[in-house]
C-alpha cells in the first residue's frame, strides 16, 4: 500500500471517529433536555406501557417531530435527539462515499452508496 | 407492572408514576451498560427481557428502545477504535450491504409475527450468546494465502501490533456474507446489537484477526441498527418516553464501564452475567411458549 494512501486512510478514520462522538453527545444532550421536560410536565402520571398501541401520527416522521419540538413538547424533543442518533450512522456512511472518492476507489463508493441507499430507504421509505 | 410494582414500592400501591418508572429503568438501563461493557458482551441482549419481563412493556417498544441504545454505544465505542487503527473500514462496508438487508427483513417480520413468536426466538438467541461467551476464543496464528474474491474486494489488511504492522488476508467471503445477513436480520427482529454473530462470522468464517473482528463488529453495530431503527419509527414502535431512558442509562453505563474496564477482574462477572443470560432466556422461552408476551 502506497504511504500516501494510508495516510488519506487514516485521515479518514480520524474524522470518522470524531463525526460519530459529536453525532452521540449532541443527540444526548437533546435527548436530555425533552426528557427534563417531559418529567416536570408528566411525571406524576401512571404509567403505562403495557399495552401496545403504537405511537400517534406526529412522533413517526421528520416533519411531525420538528413540529412538535418547536412547541417544546418533551416526547417531540425526545424524538427529535432520537432522529439525530439514528441519522448518526447514516452521515458516518455518506462521509465514507466522499472519503472512497478521494481516494479514488470506485468500487467503494458504490458499495457505500448501497449501504447508504438502503439506510434512505429505511427511514423515508418504509412507512 | 405489577411484578415491579411490589418489588419495589410494596403491595399497597398498584400503579407507578411514570418519574418512579422512569428511575428504575434509567437504573436498569445503567447497569445493564456497565456490566454489558466490562464483559464485553454488551448490554443490549438483557435490556429486553428485563423490559418485558420485569416491567411488562410490551416486547415492540422494549425492542424500539433497545435498538435505539444499540446505535448509542456502538457509536460511542467506534469513534474510539476507528482511531486506534484496528477495525477495517473495506471489510465493515462491504459487509454492512449484508446487515442492513437484513436489517430490513428483520424489522419487517417483527411487524408481521406474533410476540409470542419474538419472545422465543430471543429465548433462543440468548442461550446461544451465553454459550458463545463461555466458549474461548482462536488465539492460533493465521497464516493463510490471499483469497481471490478477498482479493479482488479489497478485503485484507493489516492492524498495528507490538512489533510493527501485522497484515491479514480474509477468507471465505460468501459465508461470512451470508451470515452477516443473518446476524442483521436478529438485529432488526430481536433489537439487540448481535456483535456475537458478526464477531463469529469474521473471526470464525473469514479468519479475520479477533482484535480486527470486534472492533469493526462494533463499528457495523450502530449502521445495521440505523437500517431497523428507521423502519420502527416509522411504524410507531419507538416511544420517546422509554427509549430516552434505555438510550440515556445504556450510554452512561457503557462510558464509565469502558473506564473502570482495566481495573476490574472480568472472569467472574463473565460468568455471573452469563447465567443471567441463561435464567433470562429461560424466561424469554416460558412467558412465549405459554403466551405471556
């Protein structure tokens, strides 16, 4: 293997790491703050998660989460962190189709844009 | 709730506050982190069964909030090993077409099958991790010639060693393929992180090194998890409530585990979290049999 490229490689590698560390913290801080608030408003309500009825409409897409976090609601906000950890991974593997770009190895890139097809796919698609 | 409910508030009181709730299973979710990481094994394969079983959530949001936590520490953990230069970016991609297929399927079935259905096959899956978790691993030198396919993918590589770079050359890659399509199926179906499948279908079927199996496992956990996590928001399987409790508690179990990790004798905490595993898959197996979950 050529220096040059394992460098690139490891350049990669590096930016990956820190793209997943902020990906995590940023959607726990999230995460974090709609669960406080959701806790102050609802806290002392029984439980009950014992029966399944699935979530309502506005908590199981894109646009319905934003709506419901810009009027501070807890369980938007919750779902909001939630999207961005979930979208985490899914930016890692987009990243990647540049990096294999770069580094001029087409094979990869289509092999990424598989993986990042089928990740697309599970979130907008599969509803 | 109510196997909860006396245990921990006593018998005059027959409901929970969702504050106390959330407590419990935030501690739950914790400790389950800790000891998923200092043994390795993960936190993610009890966070189920101990949801449904002693919480009585119904297995659909246990699963959601399961694999939501599964994407947390996987992320966590690869953004510390994809630095040290041991797991193989080439090898997770390519496998990763495999696990988000069958990630895809899985969450699919766990829509169409019943609980019952689910709660067995996690009976199932969990005696097989405590088995493997007993069984020790290859240490034999792997000194096998380049595969063609291997080859032509791009798949062999090297990790750095104590003296200098050591390279590999990956073997069987159907098979490992194969069952990685496996593995991302259980992921999707059972919530769970199944890192033991994909450590065995590198380490095992592909004679990748073991260090380079566990770390790039790790670094496909979280993907495979996304490709199921989309499909259970989408169907209204995640509930916020619950999986920012799973996700919050896991995580930090998982971040003080990875830094108490050098300082604790793992053998006996192997062996207890083993037979929880057990008593727990027994459980899992009984309450689907007899139609409980």
């Amino acid at each position: 293997m050529l220096p040059e490229r394992s460098w690139s490689d490891q350049r990669i590698e590096n930016l990956l790491g820190n793209l997943l560390r902020v990906g995590v913290l940023l959607s726990a801080v999230v995460v974090l703050s709609g669960g406080v608030i959701y806790l102050l408003r609802h806290g002392q309500s029984a439980v009950d998660f014992r029966v399944f009825r699935g979530e309502p409409e506005d908590l199981r897409d894109l646009r319905g989460i934003i709506r419901d976090s810009l009027e501070l609601r807890g369980r938007g906000i919750i779902q909001l962190g939630l999207l961005l950890l979930i979208g985490t991974p899914v930016a890692r593997v987009a990243f990647s189709i540049f990096g294999f770009a770069k580094v001029r190895d087409r094979m990869y890139v289509v092999f990424t844009l598989i993986v990042f097809s089928i990740l697309l796919y599970s979130l907008l698609g599969s509803a | 709730m109510e196997v909860a409910c006396s245990v921990f508030l006593g018998p005059e009181r027959s409901y929970m506050t969702i504050l106390e709730f959330s407590l419990l299973v935030c501690g739950s979710s914790l400790l389950a982190g800790l000891v998923g990481a200092l043994t390795g094994l993960g936190g993610g394969v009890v966070l189920v069964p101990l949801l449904s079983l002693l919480f009585k959530v119904d297995i659909r949001y246990a699963i959601g909030a399961s694999l939501v936590s599964v994407i947390a520490t996987s992320s966590g953990a690869a953004a510390a090993y994809v630095k040290e230069g041991f797991s193989n970016i080439r090898i997770g991609m390519f496998l990763e077409i495999a696990t988000t297929l069958g990630a895809l399927l899985g969450a699919n079935l766990a829509a169409r099958v019943s609980t019952h259905a689910i709660a067995i096959v996690f009976g199932v899956v969990l005696l097989f991790s405590a088995y493997f978790s007993r069984k020790p691993r290859s240490q034999a030198e792997r000194d096998v010639p380049p595969d063609p396919l291997a080859t032509r993918l791009r798949l062999n590589g090297s990790f750095p060693d104590a003296d200098g770079p050591r390279s590999y050359n990956v073997q069987h890659v159907p098979t490992g393929w194969a069952l990685m399509f496996g593995a991302g199926a259980l992921s999707g179906l059972l919530g769970i992180g199944s890192g033991a499948m994909k450590v065995l279908a590198m380490d095992q079927a592909m004679k990748i090194p073991f260090k380079v199996s566990t770390t790039t496992s790790n670094f496909m956990i979280g993907v495979t998890a996304a490709a199921s996590a989309g499909v259970y928001l989408n169907r209204g399987y995640i509930d916020p409530g619950l999986a920012m409790l799973v996700m919050l508690g896991v995580l930090a179990g998982s971040l003080l585990g990875a830094r108490i990790l050098i300082k604790v004798h793992t053998k006996w905490l192997r062996l207890g979290f083993s037979l929880v595993i057990v008593l727990l898959a027994i459980e899992m197996l009984y309450s689907g049999l007899s139609g409980r979950i």
